[in-house]
C-alpha cells in the first residue's frame, strides 16, 4: 500500500512505529559495532604504540580542562552545601559532603561530559574524515582491520585514561572545596583535611573509578562509531561530530543512574 492510500488517521503510527524501527536498527548496529571494537580490545594484535599515542591525546592533553572543571566545582559545591546547611546548624558537614559527591558522582560525571566535548568529537572528525577521503577502504584493501587499528587503540585509551583523569580531578575538586572552606568560611585547615580523610571511604573512590572506565568506553566508542558512518563531505563529518558529542553525553548521564543504581543495591 502506498502512501497516499493510508488513510490520514492511520498515518501518525506509522510514522512512530518507522521512528521505533529506526530506533532499534541503530541500536542494534551500535551494539555490533561494540562488540567488534571491544572483541579487538581484548585479543591479538594490539597495536601498543597507537594505544600509547591516544593515552597520550586523550588523557594527558585533557588535564587542564578537567583540573579547572574539578577546582571550580570543586569550590562552588562547598559555596552550596555552606549556604544549606547553615539552614539546619550543619556547616560541619561541608568536607564530609564536598568529597562524597566529588569522588561517586561529579568527579567521573563531569570528567566524562568534559571529554565528551573534547575527544569524542575529535575522535569522530577524525575518523569521518578518513572515512569519506577513502582511507578506511584503503586500509581493508590492505588487509589492516580498521576495528582493530584505528578504533581499538583508542577504546583501551578511553578505558585506560579517564580513571586516572578522575582520580586526578577528585584531588583536585577536593582541594579546590578546602581552599574555599578555609579561605572564605573559616574552616580549620587541618580539621578540614581530617574530616575528609576520615569521612571518604575506599568504596566511594572505586564507584567513581569503575564509572570513569565506562565512560572513556562510552566516549570513543561514540567517536568512532559516528566517525565510521559520515558520509557526505565536510558537512557529513561535522554531523559526525555533533552526534558524537550528543550520543556520548546522554549515554553517560543514563550510564550514570545504572551505575549507581547497581552500587547502591551491592553496597559499593
């Protein structure tokens, strides 16, 4: 039947249910596109030397952003937390709060946006630049798999880096919640330090870790997948881009509340 014999009642579902089919054909080819890419992570070859150089773009060339991201949270989370407690005499409970948040939620969660701009979108320029320049044929013509040159190295990288990333901007969030506590709401430095030391456990560091290592699979993954399906010219790896960037975030935020779902009912 064609289009113009639906009749128009009939015509709104089955727009939705084309919207529904297209949702799962993606879905579905984002999944085995996964599986591919993480297959190659894990059996021969590894191409070490090109995990060495995305370690290097992805996580030492995004310390600045992270570390200004994590100190001024950092600090602004104490501002908040000061304000509110005041409300309820519980102004001592700014470090116990500041570090709990940082390192389970904000550390990993704003890490992960803030690469999410930055190298999932490089990541998908990149790769849907060789991809409509025909370097990615060129290189199956050649017999050298793309999934495990050029998409593997950089899913371990994602893996690899953004914990450290994290561990870094929880140091560094941490410290930029004592530099406000002590410099502007008279905080005791030493108590200041004390309280946080005592209050943070091995659990709340993991949580953070464990999310960080779904979240750099998250951000190249989303990279290269949209980096391997441009098509179009300059405007068709731009797309490429945007849609890295969007997927990526989203993808982290929903990955976030599983997660910490999952962590809540072991008691991690």
């Amino acid at each position: 039947m064609s289009s113009a014999e639906i009749p128009v009642v009939i015509r709104p579902f089955q727009m939705i249910g084309h919207s529904v089919l297209a949702a799962f054909r993606e879905v579905g080819r984002i999944t085995i596109f996964a599986l591919r890419v993480l297959i190659a992570c894990v059996t021969p070859v590894i191409y070490v030397r090109e995990v060495l150089r995305q370690c290097l773009k992805i996580g030492f060339f995004s310390l600045p952003v992270v570390g200004l991201t994590a100190v001024f949270i950092g600090a602004a989370l104490a501002l908040n937390i000061y304000t509110g407690g005041s409300r309820f005499n519980a102004e001592q409970f700014v470090p116990n709060i500041v570090v709990l948040g940082i390192t389970r939620e904000l550390g990993p969660v704003l890490a992960g946006l803030m690469l999410a701009g930055r190298v999932s979108a490089g990541i998908a320029a990149e790769i849907g630049a060789m991809r409509v320049t025909e370097q990615i044929d060129a290189l199956a013509t050649l017999s050298t798999k793309p999934h495990r040159y050029l998409y593997a190295p950089r899913v371990l990288a994602g893996i690899l880096t953004l914990p450290v990333l994290v561990l870094v901007a929880d140091i560094i969030g941490v410290m930029g919640g004592y530099l406000v506590g002590v410099g502007a709401l008279d905080f005791s430095g030493p108590s200041y330090l004390r309280n946080t030391w005592q209050f943070v456990t091995a659990g709340d560091i993991w949580s953070g870790v464990i999310k960080a290592a779904v979240f750099g699979m998250i951000i190249a993954m989303m990279g290269c997948y949209q980096g391997d399906r441009s098509k179009g010219g300059a405007g068709g790896v731009g797309r490429a881009a945007t849609l890295a960037v969007v997927g990526a975030a989203v993808l982290i935020l929903a990955t976030n509340y599983v997660l910490t779902s999952i962590f809540v009912q072991v008691g991690l």
